[in-house]
C-alpha cells in the first residue's frame, strides 16, 4: 500500500516536474519571440525615419535650387521665397539625419558623406544668390555656368540612391525576419495551448486523487481532535487547580506579610515608646552621651519601620493591584506635581511636560510610579544647581516575538540634570533595598525604583534608564497601547 502511494506520488511528482519545463521553457520561447518582434519593428521604424529624413533633405536641395533658377532667369524676387524657405529648413533636417542612425555597417559614413554634399551644395547656392542680389549677374551666372552646382547634385543624387538602396535591401531582411517570428509565435501559441491541455487534465486527475485522500485524511483528523480535546481537557483540569492553588497561595502569602509586619511593628513602637519615655523622664540622669545612644535607637527603629512598610509595599503591587481602567497620564502627573510642590520650590526646579496619553492602568499605581521617579529627580539634585525635569512622549511601533508582529508602544521618558550615577549599577538601583549613597546623604530606603519595576511589569511593560556621573538621569518608561496583549485586568 505504502510503495504504491509512494510510486503515484512519484509518478505526480515526474509530471508536474514536466509539465513545469515545459511551462519555463515556452516562456523564454515567448519572451524570446517579443524581443526579437520588438527589435525587428525598431529596426524597421528606424530605417524608415531615415528614408524619409534624407528623401525630405534632398528634395529641399531640388526645392532650393529650383527657386534659385527662376530668379535667375527671370530676376523675379518672388522665386527666392521657395528658395529661402528651402535653405531654412535644411539646416533642422540635417540635424533630424543626423540623429538618427543605421544598424547597416558602412552606412553611418555614406550618411555623413551625403551631409557634407549637401552642405556644400547650400554653401555654392547662397554664393550665387548673394552675387545675384548684389547686381553682379555676370559673376553669378559665370559661377553657375561652372557646372559645380550641377556635380555635386548628381553626388546628392548618387549617394540618395546609394543609401535608399541599402536601407531598402536591409528592409527586406527585416521583413524575413518578421515573417520568421511569426511563425515562431505561432509554435509558441501551439505549445502553450498544449501544455494548458495538459495542466488542465493533469489538475482534474490530481484533484480527484486529492479528494478521496481528504476524505481519509479527515476521518483520521477528527479521531486526532477528539484525542488533543481530551488531553487539553485534562490538562484544563489541571492549570485550574494549579491557579486556585497559586491564588491561595497568594491569599496566604499577603496575609503572612500583613501579620508578620504587624508582629514586626509592634515591637518597634514600643522600642520608640520606651525610648521616648527614657529621653524624656531621665534626660539629665542619662548625659549627652546617653541621649545620643538613645537617639541612634529611635532613628535605627525608624529605619526598620520605613523597611517593613516598603516591603509590605512591594509585596501588594501584585497582591493589591486594582483593576484596569482608562487613566489620563496628565491628571496623574499634575496629582503628583501638587503633591510635590514644596519640594519643587524650595529646590526651584523647573518641569518641562509634554501632553501624555490616556492609557489603560491602575491609576493608584501610575501614581506611586511618577511620585517615585519625579521625587528622586528632585532629591538627587547637584549641589547650587537648580533641577531641569523633562517628561517627554512618543508612540512608536516595535516587533514582539511573542507576538510575531508589530505592536505599539507608549514611550514616556523622564530626564533630569541631576547627580546621576555610573551605568555599571544600572541593575543594582531596581533591586530592593540596593543603595548607591550613604543615608548622611540622601534619605530612603532604596526600594522605590524596585516598586516602580514591578508596577511597570504588571501593566506589561519594561522601565530602563541611561546616566552619566554629574550629567543627569533618563528614565525611559514603556507601556504596550493594548494593556490586555501583555496582562491580565484586574490581575489579584
């Protein structure tokens, strides 16, 4: 069963390969034939154009002398007007022969030749008339009596038939060549009516062969369908209680960190408390050194308060993520500005803004986004140089490979003239509680960019910066235009 479908197989595969040569090769015959037709009418076009070119010259040359004659003979001026008109238009006819040219080897000089006669011939002609014209009749007609005229028209003459003659032998060649395209057109024609035949029957038979093998092969699909949508069911089955597990595992997850920053709170206040009591009830027992201790105690309370509610924070992106709507980036920004205000003018910082888009987003989260980016661009200022805070926009189309097309994307690009920081910690500064400057220098507990990363990353999209030492930040902010390619709404 399987050698016999395998030798039909080979035996479509010969006929096709066939049937696919024949095709080619009566195209270049075809292809061929038109080249060679267009080539032959050219040919002919242009031997004609140069018959009648030379034919209209010499018979200006006959038209000039004619008219030259008559005044001659009866001193009449009216006889120069076919005369000049003559001499006129010889000068653009023998540029119209000029351009053209012949494929008839030697025929390019008899050309030439019958050009220099016939200049020669204007140049006798406007001698004798201007003799004539100026009262030296004697002169003119001695000249004219020279027989030079009548010489150099028979060479006219001469070379005219000369050049026709040839042009009309290469005519005749060209219509053989004419008559012999014909008829290999009119094979080309038989071929093709042959070999379309032959494709048509060919099709037929494939198609019914096709069909009946469709048929099989359609009973065996559907047996493989029903198997894939049992497997798919089962594995259905399966990712669902893989996600009910991971959402509980979530659930608990959020409620351990909720209990375990509470139980960690708890201690810490009553270390603040305490502390608070001891400096105030035994501040002048204790001694400056004693305060400073006390003090170093409350601040290193503090700081691991600020680190348990960031992380609490950082955790909730995810777990406490709002739903999806549409979120105009402009009121958000303007919200953040308001709530920076005092920052700014005390820093007297400048913030250039572009119009940006609405987007679909959790607006609380867009929020916390650009109030941590905007207010490290106003804390990490350089010293008596007042910040310059741009928010740039564009929308730009990129290929997804997961998507295996082009997807646009929203750019929001937020640059200062700050500190900045070397691109070797590019890395560093969005990973949790990673700080590139001491706490003397600037406050924080180093986890708001992470914040920001997984903000981005849940909307679907990718935050990078660029920097120099003492030349400023650019965050670059990415966020796909259709939210729901990349994540899910209302992600819990």
């Amino acid at each position: 069963m399987h050698k016999q479908k395998g030798k039909i197989t080979l035996n479509w595969a010969g006929f096709i390969a066939i049937v696919l040569c024949i095709v080619i090769a009566n195209a270049i015959l075809a292809v061929n034939t038109i080249r060679s037709l267009t080539e032959t009418q050219n040919s002919l076009d242009n031997t004609n154009s140069l018959n009648t070119a030379i034919e209209r010259l010499h018979l200006s040359v006959v038209q000039a002398e004619s008219g030259q004659r008559g005044y001659l003979l009866t001193d009449r001026e009216d006889y120069l007007l076919p005369y000049n008109d003559a001499i006129a238009s010889m000068q653009a006819q023998i540029m119209l022969v000029k351009s053209l040219h012949s494929e008839i080897p030697g025929q390019a000089e008899r050309i030439a030749r019958f050009i220099f006669l016939v200049n020669d011939k204007i140049a006798i002609m406007s001698q004798i008339t201007d003799l004539a014209l100026a009262d030296k009749n004697v002169k003119a007609r001695r000249l004219l009596l020279t027989d030079k005229g009548r010489e150099l028209y028979k060479d006219i003459r001469a070379a005219v038939d000369e050049i026709h003659m040839r042009e009309l032998n290469f005519k005749v060649e060209q219509f053989a060549k004419l008559s012999q395209i014909k008829n290999d057109a009119k094979l080309t024609f038989v071929i093709t009516a042959v070999t379309s035949t032959l494709l048509i029957i060919g099709m037929f038979i494939l198609t019914r062969i096709n069909s009946l093998n469709a048929a099989k092969y359609r009973a065996d699909l559907e047996v493989q369908n029903e198997t894939l949508a049992a497997k798919v069911s089962e594995r259905t089955q399966e990712l669902t209680i893989y996600s009910d597990e991971l959402s509980r595992s979530n659930r608990e997850l959020e409620e351990f960190a909720f209990v375990a920053s509470h139980d960690l709170q708890e201690p810490l206040r009553k270390i603040q408390a305490f502390s608070d009591r001891l400096e105030s009830m035994f501040k002048d027992d204790l001694g400056e050194k004693g305060l400073d201790y006390i003090n170093r105690m409350k601040n290193a309370a503090q700081r691991m308060s600020n680190l348990i509610n960031d992380l609490l924070e950082f955790s909730r992106v995810t777990t406490r993520g709002k739903d999806f709507i549409d979120t105009d980036l402009n009121e958000v920004v303007h919200e953040v500005l308001d709530d920076l205000e005092i920052a700014i003018k005390e820093s007297e910082a400048t913030v250039n803004l572009d119009t940006l888009p609405h987007i679909q987003a959790d607006p609380s989260q867009m929020l916390q986004l650009f109030l941590n980016i905007l207010s490290n661009a106003v804390k990490f200022r350089r010293e008596n140089v007042p910040p310059i805070i741009t928010i740039s926009y564009q929308r730009t189309e990129e290929f997804s490979p997961a998507h295996n097309s082009d997807v646009a994307w929203e750019i929001i690009t937020i640059s200062d003239n700050g500190i900045g920081f070397s691109e070797e910690y590019l890395e560093k500064i969005f990973v949790p509680f990673q700080r590139l400057h001491g706490r003397s220098q600037y406050k924080g507990t180093g986890i708001g960019l992470s914040v920001c990363r997984r903000i981005v990353e849940r909307h679907g999209g990718e935050i990078t910066a660029t920097s120099q030492v003492g030349e400023g930040a650019s965050f670059t902010i990415k966020l796909p235009v259709e939210t729901s390619l990349f994540t899910l709404q209302g992600e819990a």
